[in-house]
C-alpha cells in the first residue's frame, strides 16, 4: 500500500483582513440558526490578529447604521446586520480603517 504525503498547514496570523462578506437579504431561518436579528443584511468580518476586530468594529459601529452582534478578541470574527447600505458602507468602512491607520492588507469585499 502506497503511503500518502502528508501536508502540514500552519496558521500565521498578520495584519490582514482575511473576509469581509455581507450576505444580503438572509432567510429568517438562517438568521435564527446564527442567532442574530432578521434584518435586510449580515456582514462578516475574519481579522488577524484577532483584536483587530475591536478596531474594525469600532470603525463599522461609527459608519453605519448597523448593530453589532459578535465581537471576538480571540479568533478575530465580527458579525454585524443592518440594512444593505448600512451593512456595505460599514464592511468599507472597517476595511478601510485596517488599512489605512493600521497597515493590513485588506480583504475584497464579497457579498451573496
């Protein structure tokens, strides 16, 4: 029997903002399975280093018309809902401030 290579893959956290993702117009199923309020919109957001996210929500927080959902320190996630507009300005927002106060390498913006 042939040996399979093994892969090792490595996390190396950086300043970079790995996801920035607003799903718009989400099922009310979906939004009670996350657990967060059936709204027009949801963003996404995965940073690292983690407390990045403190920064990044800071920054979305002050752009839109959103509510902050989750916030974590630890694994960098942030979720946030809103409006579409209100979502989609403060995914640019946040994006934004990583990478010009901060130097990140930003993430595009996606959305389905």
């Amino acid at each position: 029997m042939a040996e399979k290579p093994r892969q090792i893959h490595e996390y190396v956290p950086g300043k970079q903002a790995t996801l920035a993702h607003m799903i718009a117009h989400p099922s009310a199923d979906l939004c009670r399975q996350i657990g967060v309020e059936d709204t027009g919109a949801i963003g996404l957001m995965t940073i690292t280093p983690g407390e990045g996210a403190i920064i990044a929500a800071d920054a979305a927080d002050k752009n839109g018309n959103i509510k902050l959902e989750f916030v974590d320190r630890f694994t960098g996630c942030l979720v946030f809902t809103g409006d579409v507009a209100s979502v989609e300005s403060a995914l640019e927002a946040a994006v934004r401030a990583l990478e010009e106060i901060l130097g990140f390498a930003p993430a595009p913006l996606t959305r389905t």
